[in-house]
C-alpha cells in the first residue's frame, strides 16, 4: 500500500476542518429559514453539533488505533462528504412539512421537525469529527514528536475551520443558496477523499464514485423550486442575514423574513393605512404641546427601514420631509424598492448598523423610529440607556423616540424594561398596545408633555390632514396604557433583552398559547 504523503494528509485535514464549519453554519441557516434564528434555536444548533463533534472526537482516535491505514482514513472522509451532502437534501421534505405547520403553529410538528433536522446531521458532524484525531495517528511516526504532530494537525484543521466559518456566511449563501452552499463544500471534500483513495488503492476510489453520483441526482430532484412554498409568492432569496420572502395576497403586497412569523413591510398602492404597528409611528410628534401641527415634523430617522412601509407613510401624510432609513441588509432594500415602491425622493437609505449609523449622523430630527426586529429580539444594542442618549442629541427640541416593542397578552415585562431604560433619558414616556397583536409602540419625548396632547392635538388639526394621520391618533388615543412604573435600566454593560425575551416565549408556550410573535404583524 502506497503511503499518503504529508502535504495531501494536511490538505484532507484543512478540508474537513472547513467542511465541519462551513456544515455547521449552513445547517443553521437551513434551521433557521424554518424555525428562526431565535437564542434558543441557535442554543439546540450548537449544543447537539458540539455532542456530534465530541463524539466524534472519541471514535475517530479508536477508529485510528484499530485501523491506521490511509484507505480507512480517505474512506471515513468520502462517507463525510456523503453524508454532508446528503443531510439538507433528505431535510428538505421535513423542512417544507415545517413550514406548513408554521403558518398554523402546529407545535408538536414544529418540535418534531426541528428535533428529526437536528438528528439528520449526527451523522456527518460525527464523521467530520472522526477526521483530526484520525489524521494524527496516520502522521504521527514518532512518539517523540506528538505534540508536535497534534498541534500542527489542529492548528491546520482550525485554519480551515475560519475559511469554513466566513465563506459560507459572507459569500456563498447570499450568492448560491444554503442547499448548494452545501453540495460544494460536500463536493470539495468529496474530491479530496477520492484523491487520496486513487493514490492508495484506485479500485476503492472507483468503487466509491457513487456517492457523488447520488447526491448529485438526489439534488437534481431535490434543490429547484421554494424551501418554504406560500400562498402568493412572488420572490424568495437568502441574504447574508436573512432569509426572504415577498408574497402578495389581495393585492397587498408583505415581507417576510426567516421563518415568516412576523410581517416586517406592507405595500398596497392603493391604501397606505395598515392597520398595524407601522401607523402607530406616525403619532410621535403629537405628545408635544399643542398646537403642534404637521408642519412642524421636518425629518425622521428610521432604524430599521426594511421595505419602507414607515418612510412612505410619513412621506404621505408629512410631505417629502428628509427621511434617512437605515437598514442593515441590502437585499431588503433591492427587494423594498422593486416590490414595495420604496423609491421616494426624500428618502436616504443608509445600510449600515443602526446604532452606528444614527451615532455617526450629523442630522438631527423630529422623529426617530427604531423598528428593528429580529424576531423575536429587539437587538440589544438599540434598548440601552447609552442608544436612547446617543438617539436624544439627534432629536430636535421638540423630538420624540418611537420604538416597537413584544409583549404577550400577560406578560410585559420587556415593555417595562424599555419605559425604565426610557425615563432614564428622557423627560416622558407613554405606551400604546397595537390591538389584535403582540406589539406595543412605547413613545419618549425631549420635553416635558402629557398624554392629555394627544387628544388636544387631534382636535387643532387642519382640515386637510390625511384621514391616514388622523385615524393613527385616534387609535393611539383609544389604546393608550398607563405607563408602568420601573426601576428596570439597561445598559451597555447588562442589557439581557435575549435572555428576558426567551423566559417571555417559553412561558408563552407553556401556557398553552400560540407562538409568541414580537412580529411587527398587524
């Protein structure tokens, strides 16, 4: 038997250290186009890779000492490969069942499918696992230079586990798609175990070329048409953030992001009241005292514009008032200004971090929205005392912040956390539930106002006001809360809005309720 050189033992090693990431990564993805990509998804995601890995990691050192050959070793990589290839493409029916059961939130099928998608890719994580200590061993000659033999092995798999790590995330799936993100790194890895069978025994190697053969008819089958099929589909594409689906249904056209729970842009040419949280935001300015018209909203600054559902509101009922969205996902605004008409002259479109962005302007507003959702999270970084200040020198003397914020019906803990971190820089804080859904529109102004305005307001506006504006007001009116009382205050230091946000959902869930959407569905 012809022994492997060392220079093609550490190409396999580079390979299956990037594959195992680059798997790793893609199944979460996968997972969460479904399921979201909540904590505590990514928690399951993780956990179980790592007990694959671990498992891995034992039965490939006792593997090597049983059979410490290289065709063993090539062996364990093509079935890897196979195996890596394989899983999202078996997944597949299982994840489109899921989808279904998504809409309907059928719980027990949601688990279910989760649970069998995770169970899927044991078998290659577990193999991948297997492919450095079993490496090791074939390279390892001298007893005396173990530790140099292992470091070096580790230190190139690990090499290939940061190619593994940036290539899927930043390049591949928002160019090719996560299922054919897979069938390359299947395919590279796939390459390499055959190369290294024909170097040790070429009838092995032929006798193997049928994996890659059924993975490639599989997904000739498999890999067309929609992961998630819906009615009125009309665009689906994965960015490097998300997962994204336009859909329209009574001429109304609606983004949907991951897992599709929550309704994150609407469009109807025709109507551009929406009866959801997107109207709300209209109501800002209206705490100040009155008078206080609508001439007097000059700009406004939106975090998170996503499609533009806010910044065309405000373009209506304000007129073309300068507008700076900030979105940090730019296939969300291509798909707003091709789908959603988001092509308004006043309107800046800033990609970039909403934090950094709105700290590095050098605007000042009326208005500053911050509409940021990824479900079912408020980033972290935009409920902190330090963004509500940064967010307050960029507003006028007369400026308010409007944020959207989850609740369920029972439970609003995060609302109370947000109205103390809140009053802790600005002068007043009110809260306004959005009916029919699990949102709340927390509202903070400069100076000094009272809820009392709002109604005061209402009655001074001039005759030729958008009934779009005026309906928002009223109904903000007649959903007015009182205002919590909290000593709650989070910082740049401690701000668990994920951890207060996943007790908020499984306490939902336990009860016997539906999904919990921190959506911005109406």
């Amino acid at each position: 038997m012809k022994p492997i050189s060392r220079w093609y033992l550490a190409l396999a090693v580079f390979t299956g250290g990037m594959t195992t990431l680059a798997v790793e990564l893609a199944a979460s993805r996968l997972l969460g186009n479904v399921f979201g990509t909540s904590n505590l998804v990514w928690a399951n995601i993780i956990g179980l890779i790592l007990l694959y890995l671990t498992a891995g990691y034992f039965i490939g050192g006792r593997w090597a000492d049983r059979s410490p050959n290289p065709i063993t070793f090539f062996s364990l990589l093509a079935w890897a490969a196979f195996a890596s290839g394989l899983a999202p493409l078996v997944a597949r029916p299982v994840l489109q069942f899921a989808a279904q059961a998504m809409e309907a939130f059928n719980a027990p099928v949601i688990g279910g499918s989760f649970l069998s998608v995770l169970v899927l890719f044991s078998a290659p994580i577990t193999l991948l696992g297997c492919v450095s200590p079993f490496a090791i061993r074939l390279a390892l000659t001298d007893s005396r230079h173990a530790g140099q033999v292992s470091g070096r092995m580790y230190a190139i798999s690990t090499i290939g586990s940061i190619v593994g790590t940036f290539a899927p995330t930043l390049w591949l799936i928002p160019t090719i798609g996560t299922l054919r993100t897979f069938m390359l790194f299947s395919g590279l890895l796939m390459l390499v175990a055959l190369g290294g069978l024909w170097q040790v025994d070429r009838r092995r190697a032929l006798l193997s070329l049928w994996m890659p053969l059924a993975v490639a008819a599989l997904a000739f089958f498999t890999i067309s048409g929609s992961l998630k099929p819906t009615a009125g589909l009309l665009e689906e594409r994965e960015s490097a953030y998300n997962f994204i689906q336009v859909v329209e249904r009574g001429g109304t056209r609606y983004l949907l992001l991951n897992e599709g729970q929550g309704i994150h842009s609407v469009y109807n040419p025709n109507d551009p009241e929406t009866f959801g949280t997107w109207d709300f935001f209209l109501v800002a300015p209206f705490f100040n005292a009155p008078p206080h018209l609508p001439s007097q909203v000059r700009s406004l600054a939106l975090v998170g514009l996503a499609a533009g559902t806010i910044a065309k509101q405000y373009t209506q009922v304000y007129g073309p008032v300068p507008i700076d969205g900030i979105e940090i996902d730019p296939a969300i605004v291509e798909v707003g200004r091709r789908y959603f008409d988001m092509n308004e002259p006043n309107l800046n479109v800033i990609i970039e971090d909403g934090r950094w962005a709105l700290t590095n302007s050098k605007n000042t507003y009326s208005v500053i929205g911050v509409d940021a959702y990824r479900l079912p999270y408020i980033p972290w970084h935009l409920t902190t005392r330090e963004f509500f200040t940064e967010a307050r020198d960029h507003l006028t003397a007369d400026g308010a912040l409007v944020i959207n914020v989850g609740r369920t019906f029972t439970d609003r803990r995060l609302i109370e956390a947000m109205v103390g971190t809140l009053q802790s820089v600005f002068a007043s804080v009110y809260v306004v539930d959005v009916p029919d859904t699990f949102n709340s529109i927390v509202y903070a102004t400069v100076q000094p106002t009272e809820a009392a305005n709002l109604s005061a307001n209402l009655a001074l506006l001039p005759e030729a006001t958008p009934a779009l504006l005026r309906d928002a007001v009223a109904r903000a009116i007649a959903n007015l809360q009182p205002t919590p009382i909290s000593d709650i205050v989070f910082t740049d230091d401690w701000a668990p809005v994920e951890s207060l946000t996943n007790s908020i959902v499984v306490r939902f869930i336990l009860s016997g309720s539906i999904y919990l959407s921190g959506s911005k569905t109406s």
